[in-house]
C-alpha cells in the first residue's frame, strides 16, 4: 500500500529533517524563524476512481480535475502558524498512484525539497539514514549588527510598481506548450549564426518576446524577467551580496520581490523529482500541477509521441492567450508546440 509506506517513511524521514515538523513565527521586522515545535506535518490519504490513462497520451499541467484529486485544507494555508508542507497520496484503480505536496518555501528551493523527498525514497526502501544527511546553518543567513545594506537590490524596488498595465487576473487560460529538439532546433534557426545561446536561452527568449507581445505592453512601460541561472547574475552573487540581502530583509521589514509586469521563469529541468523512487521505480510525471499567473516552469517530461523535452505551462488571459498562440506557432512556423 503505498500511503502506508510513504506514511511511514515520511515520519521516518522527519526525525533528520525535524524543523519541517514545526512551524514559522514572525520576530521583529517581519524576520521569520521556525518554532521546532514538532507538531508535524499534514498527511492527506486519498482514493480516486481514475485510471493513468484517463489523464491522456502526454501528462502535463493543468492536469484535469486536479483541483477535485487534490485536497487543501483552508486552515493550513496561511504563512505563520501553519504546517510547513503537506502530503497527499492518491491511489488510482490501475494500481497507481499521484504522491502530490505543497511545500513553504521560506524552508528550502526545489533542491532541498528533493533533498528531502529523495531522503523519503530511500526510507521507504528500506534505509535507517539519509545518504545525504541535511546541514542546519541558519545563522550563515542572519543579518549583521547594525545591518548595512551595500549591493544594489533591483528585485526589491517597488518604485515604478503603482504605474503601467497590470495583467487581468479573471478569466485566466492554463495551457502547456511542448518544446523537443525539433522545436528548439527551429528557434535556433533565428539566431546569427555568430550568437552562441544555451537551449534555456533560446526558449526563456521566447516565452518573454511571445508574452510581452501578447500583452500589448506600451513602449515604456517597465518589465522585467526574473530567473537565476543567468551567469552574469551569478557572478554578482557573492558573500557580501548575500549578507546585504538579508540586511535589506531586516531594515526593509521582508519585502517581497516586485512581481509587478514580470515574467519568472523557475527551471525544474535537472530537479529530478521524476527521479524520486518509494519502491515502485521512476514516476511517469514530476513537476507543478498547473501554471501561475507570472510563473513559467520548464519541466522535463514526454510529449504523446514518447519524446524527451521541455514543457512550459503558461497561464494568460484567455484573449492574450490566444495571441500568444499565434506568436508561438509564428516563430516555430508549426502548431508543435502547443499542447
């Protein structure tokens, strides 16, 4: 039964990664710490009367009735004082099964999570330890005293946020959109020869000119794209800007990024949650279940076909979808993309 022994491999795997059993409080200026209470986490149980094939030839985000398959219990929502991850395991009546979590991330980015997953594979079969046992060195982020904020922050000015178009979040489309070798072979086809570009350049290049496009942005109007994998954004990333980051945090009172007219793109590619193994092998899909107003993920998945590549879900307006559409199957000179 695969709920039991994910069940227990979780509690298992909790003693070693104890502070995701407690729960966030809120110190002065907003700072956040984690009370290692040891209340524990939500665990959902669910039975489904779907087989794998109902979900179709190629799995990709929004997964049909995903809303129906996956339970979110309205206390357990809220940032403070709520479970810091939850759960859930479905079983279908083929035999197999969805395990589904939904994870706060002031605790980890998607490598410690699968960090943390992984940790519960081996305990599921059959391990005492992780092989990767978790580091716990929080003071590494503590602001220093007094705080001094010495590196420019761009993602936190909030300055030009009042003005501008803002996207309309009522009648939003989800759809998911396919990029193989073939496809990005036929991007590549617009670049100088001259211009070397990583696969991750090309498409990331594409979604922003077909979204800005789509939503008919005037000329001067501020956007922005957010990602990390950028080299020369890397290269910026140095001890010193960490600790003026979490300066900021503490005299600013935790600002949120400026979200405002931008397009994130957060690549799952080499997460490898498809990797993750409870005793019954790979799974079939890894990955979110469905986009987000100004989030594109690049998950690793197959099209109908069986082929390796990249699924990109993307979340518009239903009119703006449709011209993105259009612009997508414009550079491609093909509807292979679409999905």
């Amino acid at each position: 039964d695969p709920v039991r022994v994910i069940r227990e491999a979780l509690a298992e795997t909790l003693v070693f990664f104890y502070p995701f059993a407690g729960r966030l409080k809120e110190g002065p200026n907003r700072k956040l710490m984690v009370d290692c209470s040891g209340e524990g986490v939500l665990f959902i149980e669910g039975d489904a009367d779907v087989t794998l094939e109902d979900f179709g030839d190629s799995l990709h985000p929004p997964f049909p009735c995903f809303k129906e398959l996956l339970y979110e219990l309205p206390a357990s929502i809220d940032l403070l004082n709520s479970p810091l991850l939850q759960i859930q395991v479905t079983r279908f009546k083929c035999g197999g099964f969805i395990f589904a979590h939904r994870f706060n991330h002031t605790m980890s980015d998607a490598v410690g999570l699968i960090q943390f997953m992984s940790t519960m594979g081996e305990m599921a079969r059959g391990a005492v330890a992780p092989s990767i046992s978790p580091v716990w060195e929080r003071h590494l982020l503590n602001a220093r005293d007094p705080p001094l904020i010495t590196c420019a922050h761009l993602e936190y000015d909030h300055d030009k946020a009042a003005t501008g178009t803002i996207m309309p979040t009522d009648n939003l489309v989800h759809r998911s959109f396919f990029f193989g070798s073939t496809q990005i072979s036929a991007l590549k086809r617009s670049i100088p020869d001259n211009l070397r570009c990583s696969a991750f350049d090309i498409l990331t290049a594409c979604i922003w000119r077909c979204r800005t496009k789509a939503l008919e942005l005037g000329p001067d109007e501020d956007v922005r794209f957010i990602c990390i994998l950028v080299k020369e954004a890397k290269g910026k990333v140095t001890e010193e800007y960490m600790k003026s980051t979490a300066d900021l945090m503490v005299i600013r009172g935790r600002p949120n990024v400026n979200t405002v007219r931008s397009l994130i793109v957060s690549d799952l590619s080499r997460a490898r949650f498809r990797g993750v193994d409870f005793g019954w092998g790979k799974a079939e899909f890894g990955g979110p279940a469905s986009g987000e107003e100004v989030i594109s993920f690049y998950i690793p998945s197959k099209n109908k076909e069986g082929k390796e590549g990249i699924t990109v879900p993307v979340c518009l307006p239903a009119p703006l979808m449709d011209s993105f559409v259009k612009e997508i199957n414009r550079m491609l000179k093909d509807d292979e993309a679409t999905g």
